[in-house]
C-alpha cells in the first residue's frame, strides 16, 4: 500500500458491525461485512494489521487540506466551471448545507478513522506481546488526529470511549462537547507522547515528536498557551528535527519524510482509484485537482485546475520572499521561462472556472519516471507534509507571544523561519506585543501556504469575519453535520447554528 510503512492489509479494512464505504454515512443501516472480533486479535500480526487499516485511512484526509484553502481566503475553487464539484464551490462562498457531498466525506471517513483505532483499544487487553505498548500508543495518536479534526470541522462529536458505534448508538449517544472531544484528545496524545519511540521504526509511522507537536496544536487551539508552549518547546528541544535549508526541495519527492517533516502521510501511485471512489485510491487526489488544467510542458502533469489562488493571498508574499515562487505557480511567467519548450511551440495549458493564473505548486502533479495505476490524476505519490518543523515554531511562537510568556521567545522563532525565507536577517521582526501577534499570523499564513490551515487559523483566532468572503460570525465557524446523520440519530444529535 502506501511507501515505507504500508506493506499488507488483511481482510479487516472493515473493521467492525458499524462500517463505512464510498457512499456510507457514519452509521450505515445495512453493514455489508463485519468480523467476529472474539475471533481476531490473537497475535502481534493481528493488532499490527488492524493498525495497518487504520493508517490506511489518512489517505483520504487529502480533501480536509483541499477545502482548508478553498475554504480560507486563499484559494477559490476553480474547476472546469461553476457547477463543478458543486460542493466545493458551496464551501468557496460559505454558501454551503447539510446535504453537501464533499463536507460529508469528511464525516465519513474521520469517524472511520476513529470507529478502526477503537476496534484495536477495545480488544487490547485480549493478548499480551512484546511491543504491544508501541502499537496501542500509534492507534492512540490516530485517533487522536482523526478527532481533531472532526472537532475543528463540526465542534462536539458523539464518543463512546474505548469501543465501536454499533447500530441504534446514535439515538441514545448524544454528541460531546468541544472540550470534552479536546480532553480525550489531550489524554490519547498524553499517553502517546510518553509511550512513542522518537525515531519510527519505520518511515510514515507515528513518533514522540509528532504526538508532541499535535499535542501542542491541540492546545493552541484552545488557547491553553502555557500547555501549548511546553509541549513545542518539547519538540523544539528534542533536536530531532530541522529546517531544511532549501525551501522547494521539501515538496519535491526526493524531500518527503526529511528533517523537517514531523508528521507525514504517505502515499503512493501503485493502486488507482475511479471517480466513484476518490478516497479509495492510495494516490493523493488533491494534487491531481490542483494541477494545471491541459498543461503539456516541462516539470508539472495536468490536473483538473481547482483550488486557485488569489491575486490577493500572492500579494501577501513580501518583496524577496523566496516561498512565493515554491507556493504560487505563475503559469503565464512560467510560459515565458519555457517558451524554448517543444522545439520553440512553448508550454499548452487551459483555462478553468475562476482562472487567476495562478496554481498552488506545493502540490501540483510532477512528472513521473513510471506509468501510475488508474486514472493518472487521481494516483499522485506525493505525501502531505500534515506538521512541518517550521509550523511547531511558528505555533510555539504564538503560544509565547499570545499567553504573554516570552516575547523574545517568540521573535527568535519566528525569525528562524524568516532567514530562510529571505536568505538573510535582514527581515527579522523585532516588535512584541499584538504587533508580533499580527506578524506571526502574517508568517503561517505565507510558510504554510497551500497546507491547509489558513481557514481554521482564521477561525480560531478570531479573524474569519471580514477576512474570508461570505463568512457570517455564528455559523461559518464551524461546517453542519451531514443531514443522513441528523435523521438517524433521530433527534439525538443537534445540528450546528445557522444550519
């Protein structure tokens, strides 16, 4: 399956009486599969397949980060048109419902990822191992990164502790509140941090740092400062992690899983996936729907030309910062760069709905030596970089200057991330106070780029309103439950205001 970590996946990729498909809600009324779990977990391989699995479904985490920048002012839609990928030119103008497609998948599949981490902790008393320790505690930091961000798209979730949702659950399990999904969160990463080897054992699993950094977020966002800070500075200290010097070659295949990637979900191009289920394919489909629509030239491959970026968010890029031209492809400067390309013809590339000229490079489609199972836009091998180094920094920068702990703190971090981006120290920030408030979140907006933050950074910090177009204060903040999970918890569940 996936490279480095993935190499078998047993039958248990539906894991429990509650399962999910292309076209499941949360609680399926007519489960297809299900395993008799008295007879499953009896060995080390068991538990580790069942891990496999649940892995296996941050693959399809790829529209979170998708519509965490169509979402934001960064980026709009795009696409062939106005009615395509209808659901994504909702969210674009915060015109969006309960019955759209594309926020349901994000349900669908985050509770997916939380309903397979809790078949293994319900059963994992059942057999004694050497290393079981290891694998309880990666199953712990999983379902503590699939919560997360079922708690930032939808607020308070239905949790039922250390065991699967059965059938008829969701009429008599009422959804948590916000801080009771951030507490078991802050446990399971707790127990993570204090049970996870800093080095992974191999490359795409879960470490010390990378529960440490997601600790850290989590209580950023609930401006738990103080926590926050310490947990960053943890990872900071741990010296096991570092920016890497040239900015581009992080997002270059030959840059996945470097120094700088404290989190990393892996892909791979060996199988393919069909439209009827996107997130069935082990390729990241979002780089695919970002890619330059009819594009035949050097470097990049075609795409379906979604998620576009603004002349406004280009134009957050100061003059000498060397992250524009990694983040933002300029295809018409890019044009003239290559109009020696193809024997002096030049590039070819079209024009889609709400064409800026601009793509998010990041993650544009490359090239590639092999031919890719399935539909080629669909089977990109490029990982997504979910925590950088340079997010912890810029996030521990934050915790110090908003909890007023350490001003100095703060610049030193912030102005790590600036030398590389202007190549000098020219450009460091030597202010404090919210003055350095605005300029770090200035920062994460331009480093992370493409990444899929910018709408919940906006969010959390107060600053969606008036910022992003349509937002409306009380509503947008957060996106409405899938209308098939109102009417089968048939009451039991509220749906957010506004919606």
């Amino acid at each position: 399956m996936k490279k480095y970590l993935f190499t078998t996946i047993a039958t248990i990729t539906l894991l429990s009486t509650v399962t999910i498909s292309c076209s499941d809600e949360f609680v399926d009324p007519a489960p297809a599969y299900s395993i008799d779990s008295e007879n499953y977990f009896n060995s080390k391989e068991e538990y580790n397949n069942a891990l496999i699995a649940t892995y296996d479904l941050l693959q399809s985490s790829y529209v979170n980060v998708l519509l965490g920048e169509i979402a934001s002012d960064n980026t709009l839609a795009g696409g062939e048109s106005p009615t395509d990928v209808i659901g994504f030119q909702q969210v674009d103008d915060m015109i969006h419902t309960q019955t759209n497609s594309n926020i349901k998948d994000i349900w669908n599949w985050m509770f997916a990822g939380v309903q397979r981490a809790n078949y293994i902790l319900e059963f994992q008393n059942k057999t004694d191992f050497e290393g079981k320790t290891q694998i309880i505690a990666e199953t712990r930091f999983l379902r503590a990164y699939y919560q997360f961000e079922l708690v930032k798209w939808f607020g308070g979730i239905p949790m039922k502790g250390d065991a699967r949702f059965k059938l008829g659950d969701e009429t008599k399990i009422p959804r948590s509140s916000v801080q009771e999904v951030y507490a078991s969160i802050e446990s399971d990463l707790t127990f993570a941090a204090a049970n996870l080897s800093p080095i992974a054992s191999q490359k795409g699993r879960v470490t010390k740092g990378a529960a440490l950094a997601l600790l850290g977020k989590t209580y950023l966002y609930q401006n738990k400062f103080t926590q926050a800070a310490t947990a960053l500075q943890s990872v900071i200290n741990s010296g096991s992690y570092s920016l890497v010097a040239d900015y581009n070659s992080m997002f270059e295949l030959a840059g996945e899983n470097g120094t700088e990637s404290v989190f990393e979900v892996q892909y791979t191009d060996v199988e393919g996936a069909g439209f009827g289920c996107l997130q069935c394919s082990e390729g990241n489909v979002a780089v695919g729907f970002s890619g330059v629509r009819g594009y035949d030239g050097p470097l990049f491959t075609s795409g379906f030309s979604f998620n576009i970026p603004t002349q406004e968010s280009a134009n957050a890029f100061e003059s000498g910062d060397k992250r524009k031209d990694v983040a933002i492809l300029d295809i018409n400067a890019w044009a003239l760069a290559n109009a020696a390309y193809d024997n002096g013809n030049g590039i070819k590339f079209g024009k889609g709905n709400e064409d800026t000229g601009f793509f998010n490079r990041k993650y544009l489609p490359r090239k590639r030596p092999k031919e890719a199972a399935g539909d080629l836009n669909l089977t990109n091998p490029n990982n997504y970089r979910a925590i950088r180094y340079a997010d912890v920094l810029l996030m521990a920068a934050e915790a110090y200057n908003r909890g007023a702990i350490d001003d100095g703190k703060a610049r030193e971090y912030l102005n790590l991330v600036r030398r590389r981006a202007f190549g000098d120290n020219n450009h460091d920030v030597t202010v404090g106070g919210a003055s350095l408030t605005d300029l770090i979140l200035k920062e994460r907006r331009v480093e992370l780029f493409g990444e899929g933050h910018r709408f919940f950074d906006l969010v959390r910090t107060g600053n969606a309103v008036g910022t992003i177009p349509g937002f409306t204060k009380d509503k947008n903040e957060l996106f409405p439950l899938p209308i098939e999970e109102i009417q089968f918890a048939n009451g039991n569940w509220k749906q957010n205001p506004g919606y």
